[in-house]
C-alpha cells in the first residue's frame, strides 16, 4: 500500500501548490509533511525534483523567503481572482439556478483559487435565496436540451406555473408541450429555451427552469428557416424579458439623460436622431406588455411617437391599469 501511495507523491505535490499563493507559501518542509500525513514518505531532493518537474510541465511556480528557507507557490492559474469573483457574481445572480446548486458551483469555483483567495470569496458570498428556482433538474434540462439540438429530434415537456397557494401546478393541465428546440439564452437572469412550435407554426420562448420531465423524442426537429432567419443579438434586444409579440418599427422620443438606457437596451447599432430637447430612436421591438412596462418604468423619458397603433395601445394599458388602482 504504502509502494502504491508513491506513485501519486508528484499529483498530491501539485494539488498542495494549486492551494497556496504568494501569501501562503509551502516549504519543502511543510510538503514533506503534509506528505507524512498522508501516507507517503519522501526525501528532500525527491520533493525538488518535482517541483522542478511541474514547473517544466507548465505550473508556473515561484519562491519567496520563509525565513531562513525557500516558499514555493503557484504564481498564476486559469483563472485571476478577479475573474473569479465574476463569475461568483454571475451564478449568485442567476435566478434559474437553486440555491443548493448556486451554493455547489460557488464551492466549485473557490476549489480553482488558491485556500487564502477561495477563503476571501467565501467571506464575501451573500447568499440571497430569493428569486432562486426550486428546480433542482435544470443541469439536466441543459444537457437535454443541447442533446436534441445535436441529434436535430423534436422534445416533449411538462411546464409548470405557481397557483395561489405558491404550488407548482402544469400548464395546460398536465399535457406535454411539444416543440423544436434551436437555442438556449441568458436573458434577465433566467435561461429561456428558443424553439420551434409546429402546431402554431411560429419561435416560442420557455423558461428552462420551469420546464420538468424533458423527453427526447425520435421526430426531426421543424422550423429550421424560422431560426435562420433572425439575429440572435438583435432577437433578444427585441423581446423584453422573453415575452413575444408581434414586431413593429417604433419611433421613440427620448430626453437626452436617458442615451445610455436606450444604447444598453437595443446595442451600439441603434437608430438615433438628435433632437434640442434629446434624440429620437428607430428600433424594432416585439409589442407586448413587457415592452410598455419598460416605457412606464423610464417616467416620461421616452415617449412612443408611432406607429399610432403601438401608441394607442399603450395608452390603453395605462388607461386599465389606473382603473383598476381605482376600483
């Protein structure tokens, strides 16, 4: 056992270095015992050498005093820790996973930096429950999806909406959706399933988090010129949060202090025309209450000029919505 423990000196010699960092360096010393404490006895020159090994396999190990002795530790990894906390941030914020699977990746993550750097992260993890799915299968949806997109086969599904007691209930009573999946995007925090639905003949967009009980059928998939035929870039500044609706040309009137909103929400490429009080916008949206909440949301900044038709309705839906706050 103990000849069979040797053979792993060198692995167990790189997974210690992948721990330190300039802060908190090894010694030869300390390596050799953390070694001893695993069941595995070296020499000196042994634990040398392979540290030089490493370094010519590509760990880009450095030394600094310890005392009177040499510290040894990784200078650099795959990822800074800058980017790491990126990422952190990304998954803390990402709504359609679970709060277990947030608090897993996260302890992933931190296992990349060196035990000084990932104990920094762990201390500036605030963990907000709120918000998260309460679907523990969305790692699957991912890889069924991405499957079916591969193999070109159609998918069947449940999906699921909250009822009144904050019960997940199926849509449509409990019958399988059936669609042609082509994409998977990241918008607004969730991850949303672009597909094709042949009995409407027409893309739809599904929360992947709430979709559950994902079936890869044998049936080629449909609507492949549907998918073709759009910018995704452009398809998704389109569509406010995910929700369809029919696309129109809108002329948007807009007060200068607002050039940022507007060049964040539909890209560098936008249409703009100055104007003495600001500038007016071309854009091509997809109509839908999403799109009117984010006109409300700017307080009179921007102002729908046409077409007349887009206008009236918004005036309509603001018109509901103050009746109904009477009533």
């Amino acid at each position: 056992m103990k000849h069979e423990k040797q053979k792993f000196k060198i692995l167990m010699i790189r997974d210690l270095l992948l721990e330190t960092d300039e802060l908190h360096p090894l010694t030869v010393a300390d390596i050799l015992e953390r070694l001893k404490a695993n069941g595995i006895e070296a020499e000196r020159k042994s634990v040398a050498d392979d540290l030089l090994t490493l370094s010519e396999y590509g760990m880009d190990i450095e030394s600094v005093a310890v005392g009177k002795k040499k510290g040894y530790y990784l200078a650099s990894r795959a990822f800074e820790p800058a980017e790491l906390r990126m990422l952190v941030d990304s998954v803390q914020a990402a709504k359609f996973l679970s709060a277990k699977k947030t608090a897993r990746l996260i302890k992933k993550l931190a296992a990349l930096q060196s035990r000084g750097e990932a104990a920094l992260l762990r201390r500036q993890l605030y963990m907000n429950e709120r918000g998260k799915t309460e679907n523990e299968s969305i790692f699957y949806n991912i890889d069924a999806v991405h499957s079916a997109i591969a193999e070109n086969r159609e998918i069947t599904f449940l999906y699921w909406q909250y009822d009144v007691n904050k019960k997940r209930v199926p849509r449509k009573n409990g019958a399988r959706y059936r669609v042609s999946p082509y994409a998977l995007v990241w918008d607004d925090e969730f991850y949303y399933l672009i597909a094709f639905d042949a009995e409407d003949a027409r893309l739809k967009h599904y929360r992947v988090d709430k979709m559950n009980r994902i079936t890869i059928t044998d049936t080629p998939r449909t609507g492949a010129d549907a998918f073709a035929a759009i910018d995704m870039s452009a398809y998704t500044s389109r569509n406010f949060s995910m929700f369809a609706g029919e696309e129109a040309d809108v002329v948007l009137d807009c007060d200068a202090s607002v050039i940022g909103v507007i060049v964040d929400r539909f890209g560098t490429d936008v249409s703009l025309h100055e104007t003495p009080t600001g500038f007016t916008a071309f854009v091509r949206v997809a109509v839908s209450e999403q799109f009117f909440g984010w006109i409300a949301a700017l307080g009179g900044a921007v102002r729908i000029r046409s077409p007349k038709a887009v206008r009236d309705r918004f005036m309509e839906l603001l018109t509901r919505v103050q009746t109904a706050q009477q009533a």
